[in-house]
C-alpha cells in the first residue's frame, strides 16, 4: 500500500504511542493525561500548541513552505469509554473500568504521526490545523465537539474546511469509505414518564395500569417509522430501557421508558418529535394515565460536503487499494456532524480489518488495528499535501 515512506519509517514508534494509550484511557473531559501526551509530541515537532480549548482539548497550528491564506482542519477523538476491558495483551487498559473500545486511541496516533509528517517536510500551502478533540463519547450539546465550536474553535483556529475519520471494524485493511452528502444519522434521546396511582395487583380497576399502558406505548412508537414517515425515508425508534415496579403483587405507580431516534432526512427527524408525543398522550388518555415526555435533539445529521468529498476521494485513492464511494449509511451517530454544520468538510472510514471475536466497536474484546496507522496518518498528510495555493 503507498504509505508515504518517511511516514513509513516511523510506524513502530506509532504502535508504540498507541499502545501507550491503549494502556492509559481517560473518560470524557478527563483527557488530561492524554492531552498532555499530546501536547508535549506537538511541541517537540515545533508545532504551536494550545491546550484546554473545550476543556480537555489540544488545538495544535503548523504553516507550510508557501504562503495561502488558506487553513485546513483535522481532527481526532481522544476519549474513552466507561467499559472493562477483557483483553490480557500486555497494552491492556491499566485504568480500571476504562478502555479505548473504539478506537480513539488509533484516531489520535494517526493524526500525532500525520503532524510529525508535515512538520518535517512542510511541503504544504498555507496552514495545518490539528484538533484533538475531548468527549466524542459523551455527545449531543455537551459533547466535546459542540463545546469547542462554542468556545470558540473556528474564531480561534480558522479552518476553511474540516476532514476526520473513524476505523470501521468489518471493512479490510487497505480500504477507505467515503460520499458526499448524508453519511451518518441525526440522533435524538427521549424519556417518557407514566404515571397514575399505584394498586394491588388483584385490583387493577381501582386505577391506570402504567405497565400495561407502557406496554402499548412501546408497541405504538412503531408505527412512526412503519405509518408515520414517508418509507423512502430512513428513522428508527428504539425504546432501550423500561423501568418500573419492585414487587410481584403490586401494580406500580410510575414506568419510565427511554430510548433513541435515529433519522437521516431533517423532515423524517422533525416529525418524529409530534408523532411520539402524539402516540404516547393517545395511549394514556385511553388508559388513564398521566405521562411526563421529554425529547432532547443531541446530534445533527453527518453530512459531508460534495466539494470535500472529492478532496477525501482523491487523497484516499493516493494511499489505499480501495476506496468506496457509496459505502451504505448507518444509524450510528457521530459528534463530528457539529463541525460539519459550522465548516465544510468531510468524515470518512478507514478498514480496520475482521470485526471477529467480538472486535466490534465498543466492545470489551476491542483493539485499534496498528497496520492501519501509517494510512490513516498518510490520508491526513495527502489532504493536506494536496491544498490549492488560494
């Protein structure tokens, strides 16, 4: 594969950066090691480095050998998840309950090994803009990505466009996946609270049955993306949790449910709000119970520029044997859909290889494939190699 050689030529010290933070993961604004970790590599590269943008965040900026007034943006994730691992390799997470279970670990070393690059060779227009971002795992308006838009990223640091990537266990090593417009989901979070008086359990006339009535709720949410939404239009709704009652013989006075809608189009994702409100309020009314809805929207839709589409393209092909055009979209949610609504660019999949054995993402069995670093860190190098001068 045409891994860019000097790029090449420190790949074993990449693993072992990677390995490093594999072993050392850190919760959402709790990076602090990491960004330090970070930050002392970028300055040792002669790279100006600021820290705490966005709480735990490092902005790193490094100039080309030719004038532009131009700035490109890269970004990587640095946080990890509240998960014990159960792998036994010896760069196994050394914080209990916390590991790198999808990969942000790769994503970060990737882009330290793309900055190395360029700050040797500089063979670029303009500026290089490094943003390693706090709290992907976190998301919505409090999510690490939203929180550095707010706090000033692009006033700060200009970016003209933004690119980033994820590892896609499943898709081999070698292969990119990229298109323009929609690639991932929007993502709302709702709770609904029924409520009426609790009964015994032989009693049920004598008030609401808020088991029963959640029962039909969880059965009516359905009917938003099988009657509710044009079919041509993809939604999920998935309730994740129920919880309710703590005897066998008692009817209890209270059910919360919660879950997630998933959408793709800004219309399907604007209906859904009313027609869960409008589904959930029907069924208590015809029960008699009182119910509580709250309906939170915490992620946009990922969409990818057409223009930046074409630039990921074109880098990608310079670098891996494949690259797919059309890869099909997923209901998978994506913080980096914040920096795509301020700033043109594009997001993008890179193989990492056999999702087998449960190396899935967020998985316990999960491990960052090292054979993809030196691509991941030559794609962010082409991109930014391949500039135009104004």
């Amino acid at each position: 594969m045409p891994v860019l050689n000097r790029i090449a030529e420190f790949q074993n010290e990449m693993t072992l950066w990677r390995h490093h933070l594999h072993a050392n993961p850190e919760l959402s604004y709790q990076e602090h090691q990491t960004a330090s970790f970070v930050a002392e590599k970028l300055r040792s590269y002669g790279i100006e480095v600021t820290e705490g943008v966005g709480g735990t965040g490092v902005v790193g900026v490094l100039h080309g050998n030719r004038e532009s007034g131009r700035s490109i943006g890269l970004r990587a994730d640095m946080d990890a998840l509240a998960i014990e691992e159960r792998n036994d390799f010896a760069h196994r997470s050394t914080n209990r309950g916390v590991m790198h279970a999808c990969g942000h670990d790769g994503h970060t070393t990737m882009l330290l090994g793309a900055a190395r690059y360029l700050a040797e060779t500089r063979n670029f227009s303009g500026r290089a803009v490094f943003i390693f971002q706090p709290a992907e795992e976190m998301g919505g308006e409090d999510g690490g990505a939203a929180r550095m838009i707010r706090e000033g990223l692009f006033e700060n640091f200009q970016c003209d466009e933004i690119y980033g990537l994820h590892n896609w266990p499943g898709m081999e090593v070698g292969t990119f996946a990229v298109k323009a417009g929609p690639m991932m989901a929007s993502g709302d979070a709702f709770e609904i609270e029924v409520e009426s008086t609790g009964m015994h359990a032989a009693q049920p006339h004598k008030g609401a049955d808020v088991v029963l009535t959640a029962g039909h709720i969880l059965v009516g949410l359905q009917q938003i993306s099988a009657r509710n939404t044009d079919p041509l239009d993809a939604i999920v709704v998935s309730a994740t949790q129920i919880h309710g009652g703590d005897a066998y013989n008692v009817l209890p006075n209270r059910v919360t449910i919660r879950g997630t809608v998933r959408a793709f189009s800004p219309t399907a994702r604007a209906a859904a709000e009313p027609s869960l409100r409008r589904v959930v309020e029907g069924m208590c009314l015809s029960t008699g119970a009182q119910c509580k809805i709250s309906y939170v929207q915490q992620y946009p839709t990922l969409i990818n520029s057409d223009a930046a589409a074409r630039s990921a393209e074109a880098a990608g092909s310079s670098v891996f044997n494949k690259v797919e055009t059309n890869p099909p979209q997923t209901m998978i949610v994506e913080d980096f859909a914040f920096m795509l609504e301020d700033r043109p660019g594009c997001y993008g999949w890179i193989g990492n290889g056999p999702d087998d054995n449960g190396r899935i993402l967020h998985s316990a069995w999960f491990d960052f494939n090292d054979e993809v670093l030196p691509l991941g860190a030559s794609y962010f190098a082409a991109l930014v190699e391949a500039r135009p001068k104004a």
